[in-house]
C-alpha cells in the first residue's frame, strides 16, 4: 500500500506509478522508482497512437524535501520507436520539463523563494549547489521574457545600483507607467543605454516611441538617451534632486555654524519629516524659523521643492511629477 500512497502523493496517473521506495534515514533522503506500465504510447513526435516501446532509458530528478528528508525521483523512460514518422523518440515526463534534473514542484519552490533570498542562501536551504538554482531560474525568467511584450512602453526610468561591493554596478531599466522592470545590465555608462534600446526593439519596443526618460544627473545617461532616445524628453528623478538640495543645506549650516553656533545639534532635525521630530527636535526647529538664519530659508526651500513633488498630480503642473506617480524634474 505504501507505493500507492505515494503515488498518489507525488501526483503520479497511470501508466505511471510508483513501484518502490527506498528509505535511507542515514543518509537524510527517500528514493522513489518510478515505473512506466504500458507497452505501447502515443508517438510524441507525430501524434500516432498505439506505437511500440524502443527502449527505455534511467533518469532521476531532485524533488521537494518530504519532511526532513531529500526526496529523489527515479524511473526508465521509455522511448517510442515510430512507424509513422520513423523517428525513435523520448516521452515526456509529467513531473519535469525536458533537460532538467529537478521536478517541476521543485522548480517552483525555487522559484518562490528566489524573490526573498539570495540564490546562494536558497541553494543552502534546498541542499543544492547555487550554481545548478541559477540554471533554473535562466530558463524560466528568459522564457517568460520572450513572451514579454514591449511596444506600449512610452516613459522610461533608469538608475544604477552595487550588484557587488567595490566598483561593480548594474543599470536597471523600468516601464514608468506599468511601473516594472523591463532590464538589467553590468555597467553604468553609455553602452547600457544602447544595450537596453536593442532589448527593447527586441520586444516590439520602439526606441523612437520614447517620450520621457527618467535618470539621476549622470553625464553617461544623459549622452545615451540622447544618442538611443531621441525624442524623449530628459529628466532628472526626485530622489537625486531632492539629494541635491538636501546637500546644499548642509553647506549652509556648516558654513553658518561658524558664526552661529547655536546651529550645532541641528543637522538630523533639519534632514528630519517634521512627524519625525522628537520634542527637543521640536523645539529646535520652531525656534529655527523664527531666526534671520540662512540655514532656516535653507530648510523652508528644501521642503517647499519637497511639497511640490507630494502635491502634484500631473505631468505638467510642477511639471514636477510623471503620471505614473514616479515624479521628475526636467533637466
């Protein structure tokens, strides 16, 4: 009784079914075989039915852990020897794709857990090297960005960000509107812009259909929008704005500082939302505004351009604000 349940618990249908399993508590895992029941099948290539087995051929796959133990699928696969079409032909499992070593349900686990964790902590917790994990999440990523379609994307926002530590970068590009990411790619200057054009020309995108590019101040982004993107318009995105003018107040208060030293204490207040203040902070700052001090008309700038961006509602009324709510200033 206990290959039927388990073959009922692996979803297995006939001819399929499980005709043994082996049990290793020692050794942390549990061997299913797998036995395919019949003599003839279905030709996989041409469709013609009720044709003979030519051999069968051993394959095993790693699937979903049963418990605490490592669970592994092993059967003789048959192959079809056709009279149709003469083809001599592999069927297919329903439990794996073809080429994989893993079964679906585990290929799915990866594939939930890919989103939360680095691919090295997956490969730890699923006992399996990171290296064969990253195989699988390729070919499902890639299959489904094939099917990814391009050609309505119109406002674009590109950043770049440390896929490692030192130097090493990536540029990642996303759809404004729809707001996901359509791209990624090593490097941070000039060539990833051409190199997200051809991807996007690729998914039926246009490069000429392009009317906003959303970016930080980078020399190189602004060199290759204007060179892949012609007719779009340049614009500089809120948060490295608002960095700017943030930086600039530091400026003030330093400078001021020397003459007034009362300054002193004040910088995490005035970087600070006012919900975020505590009392002292409180306190500080009322007693800020209502002083002749450069750093207090500093501060009253830096939060009237952050008002502009909280309150805007289209593209064209700061023109401050994208009407993906992703907000930019022209450049």
């Amino acid at each position: 009784m206990i290959e039927t349940l388990f073959t009922q618990a692996l979803g297995l249908v006939a001819p399929w079914q499980v005709a043994e399993v082996i049990f290793k508590p020692e050794s942390g895992r549990i061997d299913f075989q797998v036995r395919f029941g019949a003599a003839i099948h279905v030709c996989p290539a041409c469709g013609a039915a009720a044709q003979p087995l030519h051999d069968r051929l051993a394959r095993s796959w790693r699937h979903m852990d049963f418990f605490q133990y490592e669970a592994h699928l092993h059967a003789e696969v048959p192959r079809v020897a056709c009279a149709g079409c003469g083809k001599v032909t592999q069927i297919p499992v329903p439990w794996a794709r073809e080429g994989s070593r893993f079964t679906l349900l585990f290929e799915a686990l990866t594939l939930m857990l890919a989103p939360t964790m680095s691919v090295l902590a997956a490969g730890r917790l699923l006992r399996v090297r990171s290296r064969r994990l990253w195989r699988v999440i390729n070919h499902h990523v890639g299959r489904a960005r094939a099917q990814e379609s391009h050609a309505r994307v119109r406002a674009i926002g590109v950043d770049e960000t440390a896929s490692k530590r030192g130097q090493t970068y990536i540029s990642v590009f996303y759809d404004l509107d729809a707001q996901r990411l359509l791209f990624a790619t090593p490097g941070r200057d000039k060539a990833t812009l051409g190199k997200f054009a051809s991807d996007l020309t690729e998914h039926g995108g246009q490069p000429t259909a392009i009317t906003h590019v959303s970016m930080d101040m980078s020399g190189s982004f602004q060199a290759g929008a204007a060179e892949h993107f012609p007719a779009a318009e340049v614009c500089f995105d809120r948060f490295h704005v608002v960095a700017l003018s943030s930086t600039a107040l530091d400026e003030v208060r330093r400078a001021e500082v020397k003459s007034a030293p009362e300054l002193k204490g004040t910088r995490w207040g005035l970087h600070k939302k006012p919900a975020d203040w505590t009392v002292k902070q409180t306190d500080t700052m009322h007693w800020l505004q209502r002083s002749n001090l450069k750093t207090a008309r500093a501060w009253r700038i830096k939060q009237a351009l952050r008002s502009i961006y909280a309150t805007a509602t289209t593209p064209y009324s700061g023109p401050w604000k994208s009407d993906s709510g992703l907000s930019c200033a022209p450049s």
